[in-house]
C-alpha cells in the first residue's frame, strides 16, 4: 500500500474547456502547438521515453502574460517525455523552477507533469497534476512549488485562450 502524496509534494488545477477532446488532445500533444501557448519552443516532437529542450518564447495566446515570461525569453531547459496515452494522458519531467543559468539542475529530481483528459458534457476537463516537489532540495522546493502554483493557473488560461481562437 503506498501512502497518500502530501499537500506539499503536488498541485493539482482543473479547468473545463470548450473544446472537443481530439483539439484538446493535440493542443497538450503536439510540442508546437503546446509550445504556442505554454510559451516556450521546442527543439522536436513528444516522443514516449525521449527527452527534448525547450527554450522560453513568450506565449503567442496573452500579452500580459507573454510580458511575464518575456524576462525568461530564450532560457532553456530539459523536459523527459514519460508517456503519451493518446486522448487521455500526457506526462512530462522537469526540474521545476530550473532559471538560474549558473545552476546545474541536472542532478535534482524531477517532477512529474501529468495532462488528463475527461469528457465533460460539450467540452473537455482538462487536470494537469504536478507531483513530487517534496523531493526537490530543500533550499529551492518552496519557492519552485509557489512558482509553479501561480504558473499552472496561467497556463489553464492560455490554452483555453488558445482553445478559443
């Protein structure tokens, strides 16, 4: 049996989007168009098992939050593709909160982004789950786990901004 994850160790957002899940699907899934409005660029595709680099790109979908982001332009970072369950769950690792170039992250553990995929009436509920910051060091786990609380609301609504267009 293993224990519950505490309310520390994850974040967990919901939104329902106006969207039919096959658009929603591909939104999350393809690594342009998830980078179109996450706000980053992508050096390939999602691929099961592989890594791949983003690098900061404002998001495309918000000004205000493009401004956000518009600091971070161009740093990049390591995501690890976990798995890819077509129409249902995207997973990817990350260091969270990986911005300071004189920092090697490379050798903290990453959390874990989960995309689930729900019908809901019309629409779709889309629940990204980030876990295992209990892990990060401590020096920098309060501060990646608050970064990420705020970041993951902006992202529910730039995909739904993107959704929308």
């Amino acid at each position: 049996m293993s224990l519950p994850m505490s309310s520390t160790d994850r974040i967990v957002k919901s939104v329902v989007l106006n969207a039919p899940r096959e658009r929603v699907w591909r939104a999350i899934s393809d690594s342009t168009q998830f980078g179109t409005w996450f706000g980053m660029n992508l050096d390939g595709p999602f691929i099961a098992g592989k890594s791949i680099t983003g690098r900061i790109a404002p998001t495309q979908v918000d000004p205000e939050v493009a401004k956000l982001q518009e600091p971070h332009a161009g740093l990049a970072f390591d995501l690890l593709v976990d798995s890819i369950e077509p129409m249902n769950r995207f997973a990817l690792r990350w260091h969270p909160g990986a911005i300071d170039p004189a920092v090697d992250y490379s050798r903290e553990p990453m959390t874990l982004i989960e995309f689930v995929l729900e019908d809901a009436g019309a629409g779709t509920r889309l629940t990204i789950t980030e876990s295992g910051f209990d892990r990060i060091p401590l020096a920098r786990r309060a501060a990646a786990r608050e970064g990420n609380e705020g970041g993951w609301e902006h992202q529910l609504r730039l995909i739904a901004k993107y959704l929308e267009r």
